[in-house]
C-alpha cells in the first residue's frame, strides 16, 4: 500500500478536489483499472437499459458465469456520488461473479452535481424494484437477490436494504465495502486518516458538496447510522479498510445492525486505503476481500 502511495505522490496529479467534476469523472475512469488485473472472462455479459421513476434509462451490466437461472447482487459503483460509472468497476463486478457463481447486475446511476441527493437514491432503488420484478425475464433467479457497492455505492446498498423491508422485498445480503453512513466527519477516524491516503477530508467535502445541501444531510437516506429502525433488514457483509477516514462510521452502522439482530459479518483489511478494492494486482489484502466478498455471496445466495 505504501509503494502504491509513493507511486501517486510521483505522478503529481492533480487532485481531484481541485478539478470540476466532470474533469474528476475523466481522470477517475483514466485511472480506474491500473491497478486491477485483467478482467476475467464469462459466459455472459449484456448490456441493459433501466427504467426510472422519471422517464430516464440507466446503463447497467449483466455478468454471469453460466447461462443457468443464477441468483443475483445488484451492485452500485463508488465515487462520491460524484464520479464513478458501470466501466469503472467492470473488472470488480466480474471478479465477484466469477469467484462467486452468482449473476452480477451493476447499475450505472445518475450523478451530482446534475442530479443532487436524492436522485442517485432514487434511481438505486428504482433499479432493485426492477431486478426483483424483471429477473426472470433475464433469466436469473428473483428470490435470491443481494445488493452491494463500494464507498458512495455501499451507502446505496444499504438505504435500499431499509427500503426492500418496507417494501416486503426480501434479500438474501447486503453486500457493503467500505460504505459511507454518517453525516458528519465526526468520527476519530476522520481526523486520523484525513490526508495523504487517497480519499482525503477535502475530497469528502468536495464530493458531499456537490451531492447535497449541508441541510440535508442528517436525512438517514444520506446517512445510513440516522436510520430510526434497522430492525428485519438484510444480513450484511461489510469489508473495510483500516486506513480510511470512513472506517469507524461504518463499524458504528455495522454496531447498530448487531443491535437490532441483524447477521453481521465484518472483515477489517490491515494497512490499506479506500479504494484498496480495485488494487487487486498490486495488493494481496485486495484479493483477500474480493475472496471474502465473493464467498459471503455464494453462501447468502447459492444455499
């Protein structure tokens, strides 16, 4: 992890909090696979369009490993709410499908500051009402569905979990690396991790301020550790890393599901950054996790 880190710091780019967000998004899909091995081959893979609430359509991306009737993780990529996209984390999403056995459906969601909170949350549970009513016609199995994501996407996962229990939607997991849940950079691990280890206190300033109005930002949509009753929503598996800013806030999320009886597993990755999910060919700890993550799977959604 250190000698990733060194390797930024010598290419002297410059940050991404400094650029406008679509210059950020350039940048990010620039640089998104440079540190991942070569995407895995499946037996599928199929572009899709999403219907939303408003008449708009979202790109997605269906991987599977066979042409069998698989379960599903319904996945929304990371980036801040900000940057990020369907291509950016095509390798991940293979890697999970192919270690796993299950399908993978990633939902490119629209992003701020275009489209301000709530629409990235909006869209995310537009697209899990649709899996849920249309994976058959995909030809994947309904009734064992998951939804995941990374940092920005594991907050998603983890709102849409809340609303599928409203909702009578069963899901077999909630797939969470990294997530976002507070409202504040309160936590101590916000000031302990706060520079030089990729996502930095001015990056999440940055990102939030494009995202959404200061005002909002107590709403549990935003800040999954506000939600008033985690009571009955899905298992979850989270995989965070040990030197991220946003570690402590979700082992206070992870906590307060413990709390209301909720299955948690969680695995804490030693000595690596946000992000470290997408180093798999430089970082041995990402491996670990895709393994991990992909074994969660196959057992909350093959058993």
């Amino acid at each position: 992890m250190r000698s990733v880190l060194q390797g930024m710091a010598r290419s002297r780019h410059v940050p991404m909090y400094r650029l406008s967000p679509q210059e950020a998004r350039a940048a990010y899909e620039k640089g998104a696979h440079v540190l991942e091995p070569s995407p895995p081959e499946l037996a599928r893979v199929q572009d899709l369009r999403i219907p939303t609430r408003d008449g708009d359509a979202l790109p997605a991306r269906l991987y599977a490993p066979s042409t069998q009737a698989l379960p599903v993780l319904l996945y929304f990529h990371g980036g801040g709410f900000t940057i990020g996209s369907v291509a950016s984390h095509d390798t991940l999403c293979r890697i999970l499908a192919g270690r796993s056995g299950c399908a993978v459906v990633s939902v490119g969601y629209r992003l701020a500051p275009e489209h301000r909170f709530p629409i990235a949350v909006d869209d995310a549970w537009d697209a899990t009402r649709w899996l849920a009513a249309g994976a058959a016609s995909l030809g994947l199995d309904a009734l064992r569905l998951a939804v995941g994501g990374d940092s920005a996407g594991g907050t998603l996962a983890t709102v849409c979990a809340t609303l599928a229990r409203d909702a009578g939607l069963p899901l077999r997991l909630q797939l969470l690396f990294y997530p976002g849940c507070a409202a504040r950079q309160e936590a101590r691990s916000h000031q302990r991790y706060h520079q030089g280890l990729i996502l930095e206190q001015a990056h999440i300033e940055y990102f939030f301020g494009q995202y959404i109005a200061d005002a909002q930002r107590e709403d549990w949509r935003f800040a999954p550790l506000n939600t008033p009753d985690v009571d009955g929503v899905a298992p979850a598996w989270f995989g965070l890393a040990e030197c991220d800013p946003l570690v402590d806030d979700a082992i206070a999320y992870a906590d307060k599901l413990r709390a209301a009886g909720v299955a948690v597993d969680l695995e804490i990755y030693r000595g690596v950054t946000h992000e470290f999910i997408k180093m798999g060919r430089a970082l041995p700890e990402a491996r670990q996790a895709q393994a991990d993550a992909a074994a969660a799977l196959q057992r909350a959604l093959q058993e």
